[in-house]
C-alpha cells in the first residue's frame, strides 16, 4: 500500500505552479529541481521530493492515468559524504543505513552535498523510476506515448529523454509496422558421419511437404503457418551437427508457444522418419542455443519488424547539436559497432 505523502499548503501552491509551467512547456522536467530552488526557495535536498511530486502531478495530467503504485521516496536524494582517514568520497543513497567506508569502516562525513537519485526522478525505492519525455509517433500507429524508465544513477535517462524532445522537434516519428509477425524454433542433430547428415537432409527435405501442413495445424489456434526452413551445418568435435531452423508467420500474434509446439511435434516425426530410413543420430534436440529463445528483434527472426524514421532538416539539426551531420553520424557508427561487438542490441 502507498504511503501518501500529504503537502504543506506551501508546497501545493508552488507545486501547482511548476505543473502549470512543465504543461506549458516553459519549463524543462529536468530543471524543475533548479526551479524550485532559485524561484521559490525551496532548497536541497527539499527540492528533490517536491520536484518529483510535480512531475507526477505533471505525468498524470498530461495522460489522465494515476501514479497509484509508485511511491516518493522520503528522502529521494544521494549524500555526499568522505572517508575522514582515506579522503574517499562516497555518493550514497539518503536512506541508506550503513554510512562506513566500505575500506576501513570508519563513519563517513556528510558534506553537505546532495543530488538527486536518477535524472527526472518520478518515484520509486531501490529501483528508481525516471520521466524520459514525450514521444510522437504516426503511421502506421497514431499516438503519443509518454515514456517511464526504471533505471538507475547516470545519464541514460538523460539522453532518452532529450532523444524524445528532438524526435518531436521534428515532428514526430514516422512507424511502419509490418503485417506478420515471425517466430522461430531450431531443431539440432549430431551424426558420426557427413554421409549421414546429407542423407538426414534429403529426408527431412522430402518429408517438408507432409510436414508442414501437420505443423501448420498444430498452429490453427493462432493461424500460424510455417514460413522458411533453413539448414545450417557445422563441424564440431563431437561429430556432424546439422541445424534445422524453422519459422512462422503470424497475423495477431507473437506465436512462440505455436511455433514450438509444432516444431516439436516436428521432433517426434522426424525421427520416426529416421528410423524408417535408417539414418542413426546421435543426438536430436531443441535446439535453444541456436534460437537463443530470445525476445523478439528483426535480426533473430522474431518479432513483428517496426521500423521508424524522422525527417531531420540537417541545418537545424547540425545548430541544434553544434556539431556537423557527417561528424554525428561516424559518432553513431563508432557506438553501433562496438556495441554489436559486445552483442548488445541497440
Ligand atoms: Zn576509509
């Protein structure tokens, strides 16, 4: 249950204030902690909590939705506090009960800094929840999404919400979503030899045509159809591994649980097939490795491929962020590849 948290008639006045201000775009989310302070006295670390309170107010005009469950921290704030014997500094959170330094254990000095718990905090203890902004969108889906993180300290809330004030700067961005949406199930054989796994291959390939429709059934719920079957072929160790990667196409819905329901049914009569045909496997599985068993994303095959574009007049553009296109997007490549080399999928 949330613990209300009830305003002094001052703080409602000043907080009403502010709500006005941040709805009519006078004043930044991000700066309503340096309102508070230099407009209307309210200085740290008061100002963190009523500038979350405005926010919510804010959020909650702006959507007509209710923040119910997502509570104010009383002290929503770091202190800054120092190591007397190592002059160590430490941020900690204001509520945090064990204020040693984790070197020495001595108690730590407040120094009488404060700042605040993530960028446009909203609420929330241990995690704590972030206002990234507004965004535009249209095509094909017309609407604007307000945009809540659960983040925590540093700058990412930051740059979301910057990100969504540029996007609608430029009028919003443009969405096509594509008609199907795919799901993707792997089945994964070792044979001891290469001569086993062509045979495997030419079977499972005859046999497709019988298949397909069985699996197609197995789906009729979600009116899933089998799209593409690829085989992959690896060399390993352990023998001749071949991988059988089946899709889906689906109309209304994800369709994973389809999907791997039929490719195991799949399973089953394929290696009845192989016995039939005398083709020894040493092994034959789900393959989860291979289909990750990850969440949708057009590059494993899954999902619903979205796609988004924002027309960028580039003179603005380049004033905007003082720097020129071309210098911004090698700056976007160098990000892109070193993240896809860590395999992060941004
Ligand atoms: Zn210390």
């Amino acid at each position: 249950m949330m613990n209300e948290i009830i305003p002094t008639e001052k703080e409602k006045a000043i907080t009403n204030e502010c709500v006005e201000k941040l709805k009519r775009g006078k004043l930044p989310p991000w700066k309503v902690e340096e309102e508070l302070e230099a407009n209307h006295g309210v200085i740290p670390p008061d100002n963190f909590k009523v500038a979350a309170l405005c926010r919510q107010r804010y959020i909650e005009e702006k959507t007509g939705e209710k923040f119910r469950y997502i509570e104010v921290s009383e002290q929503p704030y770091k202190v800054r506090y120092q190591c007397g014997k190592h002059k160590l500094i430490w941020e900690l959170d204001a509520s945090d009960k064990d204020q040693r330094c984790s070197l020495c254990g001595t108690q730590l000095k407040p120094m009488g800094h404060y700042a605040s718990l993530a960028a446009n905090y909203v609420g929330g203890n241990e995690d704590y929840y972030s206002y990234a902004g507004r965004i535009k969108v249209k095509g094909d889906v017309e609407k604007e999404f307000t945009n809540l993180l659960v983040y925590g300290t540093g700058l990412g809330p930051m740059g979301i919400t910057k990100g969504c004030y540029i996007i609608n700067k430029f009028g919003g961005a443009g969405l096509s979503v594509s008609e199907l949406a795919s799901a993707a199930r792997c089945l994964g054989y070792i044979f001891k030899t290469e001569e086993l796994r062509k045979k495997a291959i030419t079977a499972i390939e005859d046999f497709l045509l019988e298949l397909k429709p069985e699996m197609d059934k197995k789906m009729s719920e979600t009116g899933g159809r089998v799209g593409s079957v690829e085989f992959v072929q690896v060399r390993s160790d352990r023998g001749f591994i071949l991988y059988v990667d089946f899709t889906a196409d689906f109309e209304n819905f994800r369709g994973h649980g389809g999907i791997s329901h039929a490719v195991g049914f799949a399973k089953k009569e394929i290696e009845k097939r192989f016995q039939k045909e005398n083709i020894q496997c040493e092994l034959s599985v789900i393959a989860q490795g291979y289909d990750g068993d990850l969440k949708p994303s057009p590059r494993n095959k899954r999902g619903r491929y979205a796609s988004a574009q924002i027309s960028v007049p580039v003179q603005e553009f380049e004033e905007f962020l003082k720097i020129s296109a071309e210098e911004f997007l090698s700056f976007v490549e160098i990000d892109c590849i070193g993240s896809q080399k860590l395999g992060c999928q941004f």
